[in-house]
C-alpha cells in the first residue's frame, strides 16, 4: 500500500512530501485547491502521458516518488522477471519530466520502460474518478466484474488461447478461399507461364556456363592462335624452350659425378623441365578443344536470348530465380487441382477448433450464471443502506455470436423504486445511483481482487446526509483487510468516516500560488469539518456538529 508520496516542482506544487496509513483516509479541500493535481501526479505513476505543461514554471525538472509497501501481495515474480530489485517493505516508483520534454521512469532506482511501470502501477493502485462511472455503460466492463467474482482468470486465459487459434483458422480458411478463387480465375494464365518456363528445362547455373561457351567460340581463332604461338615456343623441335632446356639439363647432370655442388642445381632444373613440359601438354589439350561450331554458336545463342527473355519478362537476374517463380506457378497449379482437399481440411480444423472453443465457452457461461446470482444478492444488500430500499438489481446474461471473451453478452439492470421495471442501469439511474452502484460494485471487487490502495475521486457526487455516512461506512470496511482507501470528498460525513484526514489548500505570496497538502491533527478536523458544514464562518453549531460527526 501507498506509504509516502513525493512530488516536486509539478503544477502548483513547489514541494510535497507526505505520509500514508494503512485504512480509510479521507483528503478534503475547497474546489481548485489542488486534489486534481496529486491525483493528476499519481497517474503519472500508472503510466500516464508525460506533458511538458506540468513541470512547474521555471523548473528544469519534475519528480514524482511514491514509495509502496507490497509485503502482502505476492508481486515478487514480476521483479524476478523483469530483473528489478524485490524491496518488499519499500517499492518505489518514480517519474521525471524534463523541460526539454524527455520523461523516464523507475522502479527501485532501475530505469523501466512506460508500459512496465504502467503495468506494476495498475496493480498497486486504482484511481476511481467520476468519469469512470460511465464504464458501466459498457458491457465490456460488466462482463469483466461477471468475471472477477466468478475467479475465470484461469480458464478465460484457456479460453482467449483457443479463440486465438481458432480466430487463425478462420483468417488461413478465408485467405485459402480467396486465394483460391483469384487463381481459378487466372489458372489459364498461370498453366501458360508455367510451361513456358518448364519447356526451357532450367539448370540451375547454365546461364553463367552458356555465356562463357558462347564467348569463347566467338573469340575461338584468337584463342586458338595465341595457345598455338605459346605452344610452338615451348615445343618446337629446333628453337623451343623445352628443347634447349633439356640439353642444359643433360649437360649439368653429365657432371654432377665430378662437381657434386652442382646436384641442387640440377634437380631445380630437372623441375623446371618437367612443370614446363607439363604446361606445354595442357596448352595443346587446350588448344584441341577449341573449336569455332557455327551451329553450336547458333544454338548456344538462341537459347542464352531464350532465357534472357523470360528473364526481362518476370523482372528475374538469373535462371535460379527463374527456377524459383516455375516452381511457385507449379504449387499454384497444385493447389488449385487439390482445392477441394485444402478447403476441406481447414475446415475440419476450423471445426475441431470450434468445439474447443465451445466446451471452454460452455464452462465460462455456468460459471458466470452462478456469480451473477451472487452479484444480484450482494449488490441489492449493499444499496439497500445507501438510501435505495426497494431496489432490485440483476445480471441479464444472453448468447451472442463466438468472440474473443466467450458467448456470454452481459447486461446489469436495475430498478429504485416499486412498480418501476428493471432496466439497463446506465439508462435509467440517476447520477447518485450510478455513484453507489460504482461503490458497491468496487466494494464487491475489492474482496474478490488483491488491491493494495483504492482512491475515490468523489464517489459522493449527487449523495448527501444519512446515504453518503453509509457510503463512508462503506469504505471504511474497504479499507481493513491489508487494504488502503483513500476518499477525496466535499462531503462532512464522509470526511468525519475517515482514520487519517488530509486537507489540500493554496496559498499566495507575491504573486506565486502554490498548493499544499497537510496531515490534520484532530483539532484541525474538527475545523476543517466544522467549515465544510457552514462554509468560511464557522459557527459554534458547527464546532459542535462536526464534533458529533467524529464521535467526540
């Protein structure tokens, strides 16, 4: 739970330091005083965007430091996961905003990504602001309270991963359909470019190999008229170099009895003869093989502009692609031949999919008809003392198409008064009814869901007297159980509830306003709440009613 929160230079605030206690708190304060703005400081804790506006003018940089005790909550895989330090009895978050608009965020001191902190901040605390009531306009949202009370966490995550797959299914099924289709329409086409490139017969690499026979024909008489001036001065019998080189070998080995240093020499010469006598034998090999085959030219050619065309037709560089797009227009062709076979498989799979689907869907929907009797027993109880005894609440749930949370269309109705039929809520109730529907619902959620801090931002809105003490009482009991409540109000009875009361105010000094935030002592409550009851001139009645309301 929340146990200290800092704030520096953000809006109106110079600097903030405060401390947080377990149970129900209440913060009080006349209206633009400054409650938006530590509620405006705490979203950015839950991930909220970063807006330069708020640093303080004149500021170079923004903190805001809020530090958790989380001994109770079985968080500690998540730092393990994100390789984050585990401070059990002290986890702090904290958000810096820059001038030049730069924003990080951190957890224990380790610099975390927006979504990270976002997602650790949303399970430490829940801001309930009065815009959120519209939530229960959304069905959405009443399936999801369907199914915290059910606890369907685990099988509704089974669920969504066959949905997944069977939503894939669907997707593979209807783009086989479709590809199916466009090929049908085109597998004239298709047959025609096939066999165009499957009557050339394609070798992966003769295009390389055919451009370097076509080259060496054309320029075959040259060739062959340097390889026969290279040959003849190797090998000719009278002045070639084998020819003198072999007597200079003869003539150096008749000697090596008599002059024994010349026998390295006359190896190295030996080798000398023997390596140019091989070359001279590859040069006329070579020199046999080439030959100028007008016919062969001609062929070589035809087939080399063959596969040039193809190429430039297709936007290809060369046969291996070439050979490529053939065997695509071929699976093509496969596929169309074998439709039949490919639809029907997918649809078996589609189908085995949806009966997954169906039996995990079945299984959500009995559980959900059994929380929503619970839900319509405990919700009717909880407004009843909320100044609605004669209402009735129910949880209508009906069949709808497969999508990705089930079959289950979820809709809370609801009725004040006798003789008025159940309707949907958001139709028919006023904004006070709405507020304590909200309350009760939380209140219900709050046993089922562990959260360490809840914060109403004016729940009380269009609640007063007698109702508005039930609502206090309400979250008084919210707030036991390792759990923290902290309430923002205008209302006295609601303040009067709390264990720790906290008062915003501003203050002016030449020119510059800035917002507070105090711990009031319990003199000072009496005195806030005296004032709340007859405004600026506190009487004794209210001294007296607020003493009242504080059970002095």
């Amino acid at each position: 739970m929340l146990q200290q929160l800092y704030i520096k230079n953000f809006a109106l605030i110079d600097e903030l330091d405060v401390e947080f206690f377990p149970g129900f708190s209440v913060i009080t304060g006349e209206t633009g005083a400054g409650k938006s703005i530590i509620l405006g400081a705490l979203g950015l804790l839950l991930g909220n965007r970063a807006d330069i506006k708020a640093l303080k003018e004149g500021a170079q940089k923004c903190t805001i430091e809020a530090h958790f005790n989380i001994e109770q909550y079985g968080f500690e895989p998540f730092f393990t996961e994100n390789d984050i330090d585990y401070v059990a009895d002290d986890c702090i978050l904290r958000r810096e905003i820059n001038a030049n608009g730069k924003s990080r965020a951190f957890i224990n001191d380790t610099p975390v990504g927006l979504n990270l902190m976002k997602e650790l901040g949303e399970q430490l605390i829940d801001i309930h602001s009065q815009h959120q009531n519209l939530l229960l306009q959304k069905n959405d949202f009443q399936l999801s309270v369907v199914d915290i009370i059910a606890k369907n966490q685990l099988l509704l995550a089974q669920y969504k991963k066959e949905y997944a797959n069977y939503h894939d299914v669907q997707i593979r099924l209807k783009k086989t359909r479709e590809s199916i289709e466009e090929n049908k329409a085109n597998v004239d086409f298709i047959r025609y470019q096939y066999e165009e490139l499957a009557k050339l017969n394609l070798k992966e690499g003769e295009e390389d190999e055919l451009e370097h026979e076509s080259n060496t024909m054309q320029h075959s008489e040259d060739i062959k008229s340097n390889l026969y001036e290279a040959s003849s001065n190797l090998d000719d019998d009278n002045t070639g170099i084998l020819v003198r080189l072999y007597r200079s070998v003869s003539a150096i080995n008749s000697i090596t009895n008599v002059f024994p240093q010349v026998e390295e020499t006359a190896e190295r010469l030996n080798d000398c003869y023997i390596e140019l006598k091989d070359l001279s034998a590859d040069i006329s090999s070579m020199l046999e093989d080439v030959e100028y085959d007008p016919d062969e030219l001609e062929r070589i050619n035809d087939r080399l502009d063959a596969i040039y065309t193809l190429e430039q037709k297709h936007h290809k560089n060369s046969v291996a692609e070439l050979i490529e797009l053939q065997n695509e227009y071929k699976e093509t062709l496969d596929n169309v031949e074998n439709s039949d076979v490919a639809i029907e498989e997918l649809e078996k799979e589609m189908a085995e999919a949806l009966k997954n689907v169906n039996k995990i869907s079945a299984e959500l929907t009995k559980k959900r008809q059994a929380s929503a009797k619970t839900i319509e027993k405990e919700i009717a109880e909880r407004l009843k003392p909320l100044g609605l005894p004669n209402v009735r609440f129910a949880v209508e749930i009906s069949k709808k198409e497969v999508s990705a949370d089930g079959c289950d269309e979820v809709e809370f109705l609801f009725s004040a008064n006798p003789g008025t039929p159940l309707r949907p809520v958001s139709q028919i109730a006023s904004g006070g009814e709405i507020a304590r529907v909200m309350l009760s619902l939380k209140a219900m959620l709050s046993g089922a869901v562990k959260l360490p801090t809840i914060i109403f931002d004016e729940i009380d809105t269009g609640v007063s007297g007698r109702v508005a003490e039930q609502m206090a009482i309400i979250m008084n009991e919210m707030g036991q159980n390792e759990r923290q409540v902290i309430s923002i109000t205008h209302l006295p009875q609601i303040a009067a509830q709390g264990s720790n009361h906290y008062k915003v105010y501003k203050e002016q000094d030449n020119n510059n306003t800035q917002s507070h935030m105090a711990f009031l002592s319990d003199d000072e409550r009496v005195e806030e709440i005296a004032q709340m009851l007859s405004g600026s001139n506190i009487t004794e009645a209210a001294i007296n009613n607020a003493k009242e309301l504080l059970g002095k």
